[in-house]
C-alpha cells in the first residue's frame, strides 16, 4: 500500500509540473466519456419516449378489432384480406357488448379528417375521432382541463369535443376554450375537454386529435363504412391474453364461422405496436457501442503518447532513481498511476459536460435524459480502464530502461 501510494503522489507530482501537456490527454478522455454518456443516456431517452409515444397512441393493455390491421402486410396480403374480411358495425359491437360478460369492455371508434372552424380561424386536417365513452377509461386518455364525454351525452348524439392541444392552441390563442363553440362537417361541438398534452408517434402529432360520441360523429360525417374496435381486458397481464381470446370467440361466433376457418377480421395487440418501436430503438442502439469504442481507442492513443512523452523526457530522473534503489516495480506503479489519474480526471470532466448538455436537450426537445448512475459509474470505469491500458506500453518502457545509458541523457 505504500509503495502505491508513493507512486500516486509522485504521479500527481509529475502531472502537475507538466499541466498543459497533462489537460490536453485529460481533454481527450473527457470527450471520449462525454460521448459515451451522452450517446447511451440519448438513446434510452428516445427508446423511453417512442415507448411512451407508442403507449399514448395505442393504449396499455389495450387491442383493437379491426377489419385490416395495416403495418408489415404485403400488398398480396392486403389485398386478400380486403376481399376475405367484411367490415365492423355498430350491430357487432352491439353483439360483443352483450356477451362481454365484464370480462371485456370495447368502444367503437371511427376517424376522419377535418378542418375545425372557429370564427375566423381554421384548423386544417385535424384527426377527428367518434367513439364512445368507454374510450376514456380503456385507452387512459387523460383530460388537462374540463372533462370526456359521458355516457349519457354519447347516447343523445351530443355536440360535444374534446380537443387536442395544438388545436385549441391554433383556434383559441390565449383564451379559456372550454365552452368555446367550433365548427365541423357543417356543425356546431362544444368543447367539453382538453386532452393532456400528448406529443408525437412515429411522426405524427397526437395534439392534433379531437374526440366525439360516436353518434354525433355519425350525423356529422356520415355512418362509416367499417369501425376499429378498442377492448381492453380487467387489470393484469394474466387477463389481456383471456381478454384477447373472448374477443376472437366472440366475433368468430358473430361471424358463424366454423372450427378451422379463417378469421375474418383481425386482431392487433399491444405487442404488434410496440414490436416496431423496440425493434428501431434496438437498431438506433446499436450505434452506440462502436461509436463509444472509437472514441475511447482515439483517448487512448492520446492518454498513451501523452505517458510516453512523459517517460522519454524523464529518462535521466527514472536512471537516478533506479541507481539509487527504486524497484522496477515502483516504476511500473508511477507509470500507470499518471495514466489513469489523468483518464480519471477526464472522465470526471466528461460527465459534467455531458451532464449539463443532456440537461439543456432535455428541455429543448421535452425528453427525460437524466444521467443514471449506472452510465456515471460505468462511464469512470471505462475511463480508469482505458487509462491503465494507454499506461501499460509506457510504463514497460520505463522499466525496460538502462540504467547506465539513462545517467548519460541530459
């Protein structure tokens, strides 16, 4: 213990008479850190928030009936399915409500687009839902201000809306919106509701949304050809697999279709959302590590030359010291200890950097990019071990000095 402490304070001693030389290989080593933290904190980031995005843009636990689900089908596929599967009706979602049994609660949903008027100004292409009240509850959809619509004003076909935020934003710029009057399809909707702040999902902006009774969405725009249907089972995993398997059963027995024949709707699940999200987010990852690794083999390179210089110059003070009874040991000691104090030192300075600029893109883009102490901890691990590894060549070289030929340099 000793002699490594002696060797770390005459390593301290070494980096201190030569401080320009010492920071820049610090400086190296900070950056090579700063972009690991940033780079592997960044990317959790982005995978938190499309999971987030995915989650709000399709429910938790929730599936939806449809008559296509879309995604990764072929062309060949689409195609066939259009012309095997016949559409959803209010009538089947009148059926599966009868059988549900509580053990499943579905609302029926139709979307169009639209432009919202109020006044003199006009919102373009708004995406314009008719659902039913049970939406609120099985799809989580949360209400900044006001309320969703009820049960009762579903069943009375009433006017009412619940706006994304981008859209009341537009139509209503410093004013309370609630209450305010809007125009669509040739009607007037009350807003009753403003819809938390939502952001986007795969690009799209879900602020841009404005929720109905399905029924005024009907006199509105008229009786969709085909609904989707969300259904969400009881609370707990165990129940969404139960859940999904009633609603199969439930349709297929709507459909009468026999044991063995196709399904002719289909059945999208939380997982087939969320599949695309996980499976970018792993692609985008896999970035991360090569990038890091050049970064730290070039502070390496830096740390490592930087050491070696340090020996060429100190030749004639290591001949001194190793005639005067220092153990090639000691030496080695010294050598290593000047690497990775300066790595350390650097990493210490990459964090802090990468700290304060992962804290302003947090706010700039609405992202929660915290440094975790597991990427802080790994981060000075890597830094340590990248400094032993820049000091390991120099410090073989140290002890591989002749005495006597190192009493000659001046």
């Amino acid at each position: 213990m000793t002699r490594w402490l002696a060797g770390l304070s005459e390593a301290l001693g070494t980096i201190a008479r030569n401080p320009l030389r010492s920071s820049l290989a610090a400086l190296a080593v900070a950056a090579a850190v700063a972009t690991t933290a940033i780079v592997q904190t960044g990317l959790n980031g982005v995978a938190a928030a499309a999971r987030d995005a995915s989650a709000r843009a399709f429910g938790t636990d929730t599936f939806v009936l449809a008559r296509v689900a879309g995604g990764t089908l072929s062309r060949r596929e689409f195609a066939l399915k259009s012309q095997r599967n016949a559409n959803i009706t209010r009538s089947d979602v009148r059926f599966l409500d009868r059988v549900a049994s509580e053990r499943v609660r579905y609302a029926a949903t139709a979307q169009r687009a639209a432009d919202v008027i109020a006044g003199g100004r006009r919102f373009e292409n708004a995406t314009v839902n008719g659902t039913q009240a049970s939406l609120g509850d099985i799809r989580n959809i949360e209400v900044a201000a006001g309320r969703f619509f009820t049960t009762d004003e579903e069943a009375r076909g009433a006017q009412v809306i619940v706006a994304g935020v981008s859209v009341v934003e537009e139509l209503f710029p410093g004013l309370d919106p609630l209450g305010q009057a809007v125009r669509m399809g040739g009607r007037a909707f009350r807003i009753v509701g403003v819809q938390t702040r939502q952001g986007t999902a795969g690009g799209v902006s879900l602020d841009r949304y404005i929720w109905m009774p399905i029924t005024a969405f009907e006199r509105a725009f008229g009786v969709p050809a085909s609904l989707q249907v969300f259904a969400r089972g009881p609370e707990g995993s165990a129940s969404v697999v139960a859940a999904e398997d009633h609603a199969i059963t439930s349709m297929r027995a709507r459909r009468h279709l026999l044991p063995g024949a196709e399904d002719t709707f289909d059945l999208i699940t939380p997982e087939a959302s969320r599949s695309f999200v996980t499976a970018l987010t792993e692609r985008v990852g896999l970035a991360g590590p090569p990038i890091s690794i050049m970064a730290l083999i070039a502070a390496i390179v830096v740390v490592a030359n930087t050491t070696l210089v340090s020996v060429t110059q100190r030749t004639h003070e290591i001949g001194i010291r190793r005639a005067l009874g220092a153990s090639s040991g000691t030496i080695l000691i010294e050598t290593l200890a000047e690497s990775s104090v300066i790595a350390l030192l650097g990493g210490v300075i990459g964090i802090a950097v990468s700290a304060g600029l992962l804290g302003l893109a947090s706010r700039a883009f609405a992202l929660s990019l915290d440094l975790q102490l597991s990427t802080i901890l790994g981060s000075l691990a890597a830094a340590g071990l990248s400094g032993a590894m820049a000091g390991w060549y120099p410090a073989r070289r140290a002890v591989s000095i002749d005495v006597v030929t190192a009493l000659r340099v001046e």
